[in-house]
C-alpha cells in the first residue's frame, strides 16, 4: 500500500519525510520520493527501490526546504520504475502531488486533457490527477484548494493525496476518499501521513480525515476541513493519540496477520473496483477482454500456483466448470512443471501468486508458454516477475501481505477469479441473464458480509482455547468448500505447527475416519447451499465415533447446531461464493489457536513470505 508524508513549519521539512517513509515501508512499497518546496524551484527526488536508494540520490543534493511531501508507492497503475514513482509535476511545473489510491476514471480523464494539450511522462492515474487540477485552477481562476475540490468532484474513486503549489510557500491541501489520512497538528506546524507514525514524535493531537473532506493547512490562517462535495467547513474531530509506533503500524492489531484478516472486507472492494458494475449488469476485465477469443476458444484452463494459491485455484476450478462450463485443471506448480505436460496452444494458463515471485509458478509459466499455451497471471505486486511473464493479467488490489501465513490475498484472487468465471460465462451465454445479474449483485455484498462476520471473533477465540492442545485436526468441505477445508488445515499447520490435514467429506469413509475419536477436533464446512443434507450425514459420522465436530454454518442453522460441538455462523450467500465466506472463520481459528500456543504469528518457524527458490 503506498505511503504519503507532508511536512510544513518551521523545521527542515527532508528528515521528517524521509523519516517518516521509514516508518511507513512496513506498508510495503516499490519506489519512493520526496519533493521540497526550494524558493522558485521545486527540489524533486524520485526512485524505483527502496528509501535507502532514495537517500543515495538526495545526499549530494540540495534537500532544504520547509515545505514538503513524500512518498512510497506499492504500484497500482504503471509498473515500478523511476518516472512512474512519486511524487508527480503539473505540466506548467507548479504543482507537486502524492496519492495513495486507485483512480478508476484515469482513462477518461487523460484523454480530455491530452484533447485540452496536456502531455504525460508516466502510465500513473496520479499524474492525471496533478494536471487536471492544474487544467482547473488555470481554467477557472481559483485558489488551490478550490481548484483541488473541483478537481476531486469529477474524479470516481479512492484516494488521500497531498498536494502543493511553487507559487505558495505557507500552504498545502489534502483530501481523502477511501485511502487513510491523518493530520498530525503541531505548534505552528503541521504534519500529514497515511497514519500517525511519521510525526508521533513530533505532535499526539490528530485530526483523522473522513471520506469526502479535505484538509487545507495554511502557516497563516491555520487548519481547515472542508467538505469535497459542497465546500461546507467541517468542525474536525481532534484526538490525543494514545498508540506506540509498534501498535500503528499494525493499524492497532497485534499482528499483521490480524490485520490483515480484518482488512478483506476492503481488499474485496480494491479487487473489485472498476471491474464489477451490477448496475450495468457489465464485467470489466481488461486483461481478459484482449485474450477473450483464447478463453472462449480454450480446450481447457490449466491453473498452477502453490499453497494458498493453489486452493484459490481449486476454488476457480468450481467456479469455471460451473458458470462456464469449460474444462478445468488444477496443478502444483512444482509437479506440473516436472512431468513434462501436454499442452497446446488451445490451453489456458492461469498462474495465481501473491508475491509474483514463486520460483515453481514462474518456471510452470515459462515451460507453458514456451508450449504455445496463453498465459493469464493474478498478482498481487505489479511488476512482480510473473506479471511481467505473462500474456495477459488482473491484479489482486489486496494491498501488501505482511504476514507469511496467505489471508486477504486468498480471498482477492478467488475474487478475481469469480469474475473471469462470470466475464467467460456470459461471453459464452452459459449463464442466463437473471441468474448473471443475481451474481453480479452478490458478488458485490460479500465485503459488506465479512465485515459483518469478523464481529464474531470472540466466539471463535471460546473455541480456540478448547482446541489449542489438539495434536491434529481434520477439516472437511464439499463441493466449493472442498479447497476451504484445504486452506483451513494449511492456515493451522503453518501458524500453530498442529497437524492438520483437509479433505472431501465424503472421502472420510475411504481412510480418515480410522483416526476419529475424542482427541480429533473435526472443522466442518457446512453452508445450507452446498451438498447440505450429505455433510449433515458426515457430522453424525463423525459424532457416532465420539469426534469433536467444529461447524461452520449459515445464519441461523438449528439442524447443526443441535448435533455439534460449536457452530460457526457465516451470512448465506450464493453457493459459488461461499469460499469468501467459509474462510474467515477458519483464517481467525488458526490465528487465536497459534497465538494462545506463543507461535510466531507473522513469521511462522521455516517458512518464508515468498519462495523464490526451488
Ligand atoms: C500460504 O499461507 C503460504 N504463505 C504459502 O503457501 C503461499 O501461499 C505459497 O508459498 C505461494 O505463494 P505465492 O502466492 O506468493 O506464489
């Protein structure tokens, strides 16, 4: 996720911003920057990599300045390089802009101001955002901050921005809209960041911006918010931070890996935004859009990934045969690669990896593609390697994935993958338009859902404590839920070091029930929609050889309930989007189970966040 930093006052502004993007590289990031205000010049330093390359350009450069913003990008639009780094120039060299956020209506944008004369040096939405605000205040006459709000009106999508003009020296404007922001107020001095920890040396009073306002901060006039859309002025809300450095850059969990379970509902809607549009009944999927004919065309989809990624896959498996209606096969990266596979230039591939970086994915990719095969790559880093391997792909906009252990990036790719089921489906018209529209509207409530869902954790903590000491467990799911009971057992084995093994439910019968007895706590994964009456059946097995059944359930089940040890209740949804449900509560169980064991949650013994090495 990309970092903003602004400083104006009386100090140096370049070591509170540079400081201040360290603090904020736990965000992850790709590239950094860092502009001050110099007199008549701007003093603009920009790089792909890390901070520290940063300093190497700026420590033989003139960094004065008392005015200045800056920022770590984690790319969303252009891969990372130097000129698509932040932070951005207005063509007429006045304006100085950072933004973290996804612009969905960049395109348009772009076009009018190129018509209007504009010219563009990156591929980012950010710099169009620089220069349509510059088109305003040129057009209309009007003061910066002025020009900003108008600017924002016409702009659809999420942003927090910091913004200044050569032609000020005691003033900057920010805003907000669905990207975080604070304001850290300081005497005769202000500060702002994507959250408290650049300035919480410096000032504990902050004014957190809500969506829709904006901040303007004048060294005269003082601070203001006033309200995007209509110009109101807004009484802000000021607090005295109570939080350590450690606690904010965990957003206050103790754990990334917390964190980053409760960050799905947004993860979801970044994945989704500007792809999924029920009111138009329309998917958009670019990347799809220019191989449509090698999808429609396919003899079959091949997925490779490892790990959590390749339970995304199976999950797309589902997903695909279901909706539409084409063969489907799901490999490890690492078998598919080594069994010298036959594949066609009417294959396929779809590689799924968080990282873009997993040496087995990459080299399946290489092998297909040297085949003839077509290949589709879900990433959640841009520019990572696999993305730039592929043909063709749709990022995951989950935000970086702190914790080794896989959570919001699961969820986001079997996301992306519900939308290319549905996008080829309604290509190929196997799905009928009422049934098309039906999805599309659920698909679009799930975030709303699990937020309702992770409320529900402390009834999962009640149950982790009864399990903590269990030497193994089995997880069981049917259907779509089948991968579920594989990313389940995964999650606990790898944070919590229990052994824990997933299986089809009905494949209890053929060996796994031998191991049933009042030692083995069993998760059942049991939505109404999917294969219900059998997993029912499954329970009773279980019961009848004194197995203690741990179910997750829809909304008010009263069947399960009366038989089972715990319930979990999850909302109903339809039954091909039942994995972005089913999930959380098994991702919060091994998450409690290894914290009450004293594991390293976040960085689990053996295990790397990215295996870049066979
Ligand atoms: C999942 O929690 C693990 N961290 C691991 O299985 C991971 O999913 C696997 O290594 C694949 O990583 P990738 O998605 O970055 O390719």
């Amino acid at each position: 996720m990309c970092g903003i930093v602004g400083y104006i006052g009386a100090r140096d502004a370049y070591p509170i911003l540079i400081n201040g993007l360290k603090r904020l590289e736990y965000r992850g990031y790709d590239s950094a920057g860092v502009a001050m205000l110099q007199g008549n010049n701007i003093g603009l330093y920009k790089c792909k990599g890390k901070v520290v390359d940063l300093e190497s350009i700026t420590e033989n450069n003139d960094v004065s300045g008392k005015l200045g913003i800056a920022h770590t990008r984690w790319a969303t639009h252009g891969e990372p390089n130097d000129i698509n780094s932040h932070p951005h120039v207005s063509n007429n060299g006045k304006l100085v802009l950072i933004h973290n956020g996804i612009i969905e209506n960049y395109a348009s944008l772009k076009e009018a101001l190129i018509a209007r004369g504009y010219t563009f040096n990156s591929e980012t939405d950010t710099e169009v955002l620089v220069n349509l605000i510059e088109d305003v205040q040129e057009t209309e006459k009007v003061s910066l901050e002025e020009a900003v709000r108008i600017a924002l009106n016409q702009v659809i999508g999420a942003y927090a921005i910091a913004v200044f003009s050569l032609e000020n020296s005691d003033h900057f404007v920010v805003a907000k809209m669905g990207s975080p922001l604070v304001v850290g107020l300081g005497n005769q001095e202000y500060f702002v960041a994507s959250d408290a920890t650049p300035f919480l040396e410096y000032t504990k009073k902050a004014v957190y911006l809500e969506d829709g306002e904006m901040g303007v901060i004048d060294l005269n006039e003082g601070f203001k918010v006033i309200r995007i859309n209509d110009s109101k002025v807004v009484d802000p809300y000021v607090q005295q931070l109570q939080l350590d450095l450690a606690a904010i850059e965990k957003g206050g969990y103790e754990h990334f890996m917390l964190k980053e379970i409760y960050e799905q509902p947004k993860a979801i809607e970044d994945t989704y935004r500007g792809r999924l549009l029920p009111e138009q009944n329309l998917i958009r999927m670019a990347g799809m859009e220019e191989y449509i004919e090698k999808f429609v065309q396919a003899d079959r989809i091949i997925i490779v990934g490892c790990g959590t990624s390749w339970h995304a896959g199976m999950v797309g498996e589902y997903l695909f045969e279901d909706l539409a209606r084409v063969p489907v096969e799901v490999e490890y990266a690492s078998e598919f690669r080594y069994r010298n596979p036959i594949i066609t230039s009417k294959d396929v591939i779809i590689a799924i990896s968080q990282s873009g970086e997993t040496a087995d994915t990459l080299a399946a990719i290489k092998l297909a593609k040297k085949r003839g095969a077509t290949i589709f790559g879900i990433c959640n880093v841009v520019g990572s390697s696999i993305a730039r391997e592929t043909h063709a792909g749709a990022y995951t906009h989950a935000g970086p994935e702190i914790g080794v252990a896989s959570t919001k990036a699961f969820t986001a790719q079997v996301t992306v993958l519900a939308m290319l089921a549905l996008k080829l489906g309604r290509e190929k018209g196997t799905i009928p338009t009422s049934k098309y529209q039906e999805l599309l509207w659920e698909l679009n409530s799930i975030p709303t859902k699990i937020a309702a869902m992770l409320k529900t954790d402390s009834q999962i903590t009640e149950i982790s404590n009864t399990y903590k000491d269990a030497p193994n467990f089995l997880y069981l799911g049917r259907g779509y839920n089948f991968p579920v009971a594989l990313e389940g057992a995964l999650k606990l084995k790898e944070i919590s070091y229990i052994h824990a093994e997933g299986y089809p439910a009905a494949e209890m019968k053929h060996g796994p029930i031998a191991l049933i007895d009042e030692n083995m706590p069993v998760v059942v994964i049991a939505p109404k929609n999917g294969h219900y009456e059998k997993i029912v059946s499954n329970i009773q097995e279980v019961k009848a050889r004194s197995g203690k059944v741990i179910a997750i359930v829809s909304e008010g089940d009263t069947e399960i309930k009366s038989s089972a040890d715990f319930t979990i209740e999850v909302p109903d949804t339809l039954e091909a989007f039942t994995p972005l449900l089913t999930t959380i509560p098994l991702q919060l169980l091994s998450y409690h189970i290894a914290v009450m064991r004293g594991c390293n949650v976040d960085q689990p013994r053996n295990l790397a966040k990215s295996v870049t090495v066979e």
